[in-house]
C-alpha cells in the first residue's frame, strides 16, 4: 500500500500515504491457505507493488522467491509494476515456469518531454531495453501498459513521438486514459491543458494502434500449445453447446467448446490455440 513517488498525475500517492508492506510470511500463509481451497493462481498487486519491502528491508524479488520456494500455488501473477522498480536479474526469475510470463509496465507516454512533466523516472530508451531484455529471456512474454492521452502541454510533435514510440513497442493490450485534472496534483496547475476535442482524437488514434498490435501478437501465439487454466464463465451457443473461457500464462483469454456434461472449471489443461474471430481466441484440447 501507499507510494513513495509523486507522478505529478497522481493523486493516488496523496490519498494513500507511505508504502507499507505485509510482512512476506504473511503472504505466504494467505497463499497457501487459498490453495489449500482450491485457488490455483494468485495476483500480487498493490498501489506500488514494485515499492515492496521498502519498509521492512525486502523487495519484490525476495518476494517471489520466498513464495516459489514456500508454497506450491501453480500459478503466479504480477500487477502493475513501474519499469524502474525492476532489479537487475529480475527477469531470472521467469525460469520458473509458475512465475507467468506478463507484466504490466505502465509507460504512459512515448515522449520524454512528456514524461519529464510527469516527473516519471524512466525514459523511453530505458523502457525499450527493458522490454528487449525480457523478451530475449522469456518465451512467448506478452507486455500490456498504460498510456495517458493529451496530457497539459501536450503537443502534435510530442503526441506523434508518442504515438511512434507505442508503435515500435508492440504491446499486446493498452490501457488507454485520457488525461483529466485531479485537484491537488501538479499537472492540474500546468499550462497548456489539451482540449476534449483533440483528446478524443489521440485517443481514437490509439484504441486503432492498440487493437492492431493486440491481434498481431495472438497471431504471433497461434499453433502454440499452452496450460490453460480454465475459469467459471462459460456461455451457451446458438448450436446448444458452451464456450468455456480460461488464461494461457501469458494472459491471452481464450474459449474452448464444452457440451452441457463437461466442466473444465479450475482445472489447468493444456490447449493449442487454433484461430481467433470477433474477439474471441479459439483452442483445442
């Protein structure tokens, strides 16, 4: 919980405080307490989940070590981490097939102006070596982000460096906000705020970019066989029979046809992806 940085977007550090941690035997037991239930992955998450163990002399690194060598949940996810926070040899970790293959590093702009008057602490260039070093040690590795649109002095130069930079990433899903003031932050008090109009406009440009690029990396996984751990949703078809949908590691959402007498609820099957049509990725079992 709490943040010790202040991106000058976010009002989040201001409501939450300091950082605080749980003490690492404590998400241990949790852990395995939910597993004992049934529960066959966790997330961890928090306001600044790469800030962990800054109060109680650990990091995130131990972590996941601690809890890969302490429980036997099958699967292990990470939130949303600032790319700054990342040790160096974090992405050994990834040798452990149950540490899945995503991360969430959010950018939030592909200009370093931008990023400057965001007061965030990675460049692009950083980011972008960050990203090849994990793709080069990770296999199949999927990169989801965030990216603020038309924040205050934001300009057409600035936007296209932005837009470019997105590009030559290739991320697998955005989260796309547009920029809107926050009352005791610094941005709000920045010159130069973007007019709705031009935002709608940005925006519209990357939701294009962003489903483009989504589809390119499922094509990029088609053929491939991956353990799908499958979840509750299922929904019935026309013909009578059910799409059950599920997680490949790299957090592609994918269905399977069921009849009425199966049930692959919480089970972790492997599954080749097959093809995917109106948003959905189809696999064979």
């Amino acid at each position: 919980d709490g943040c010790r940085y202040r991106c000058t977007f976010c009002i989040v550090t201001v409501a939450r405080g300091e950082e605080l941690s749980r003490p690492v035997q404590a998400v241990i037991e949790e852990i395995n307490a939910l597993h004992q239930q049934g529960v066959n992955e966790v997330i961890l998450t928090g306001v600044h989940l790469g800030g962990y163990g800054s109060d109680i002399d650990s990091n995130l690194a131990t972590l996941i070590t601690e809890i890969l060598a302490k429980t036997q949940i099958p699967r292990l996810r990470l939130g949303s981490l600032e790319p700054w926070d990342l040790p160096e040899n974090f992405f050994d970790l990834f040798q452990n097939s149950r540490l899945m293959p995503h991360l969430h590093l959010p950018l939030q702009s592909g200009s370093d102006t931008v990023l400057r008057r965001m007061a965030r602490r990675c460049k692009t260039a950083e980011f972008a070596a960050i990203v090849n070093q994990a793709r080069a040690q990770i296999p199949d590795f999927n990169l989801t982000t965030d990216i603020i649109v038309g924040f205050p002095g934001e300009t057409e130069q600035e936007w296209q460096d932005s837009f470019d930079f997105i590009k030559s990433i290739g991320f697998g899903h955005i989260h796309i906000f547009s920029y809107s003031p926050r009352e005791g932050t610094k941005a709000a008090t920045l010159p130069d705020q973007i007019l709705n109009e031009v935002k709608k406009q940005r925006s519209q440009q990357l939701h294009e970019l962003a489903q483009t690029m989504k589809q390119q990396f499922i094509t990029s996984q088609l053929g491939k066989n991956f353990p799908v751990l499958w979840e509750g949703q299922r929904e019935e078809t026309s013909d009578g029979l059910f799409l059950r949908f599920g997680y490949t590691p790299n957090y592609l959402r994918v269905a399977c046809v069921e009849t009425e007498n199966d049930n692959l609820e919480n089970q972790i099957i492997p599954a080749t992806l097959k093809h995917s049509e109106d948003n959905y990725i189809f696999t064979s079992i």
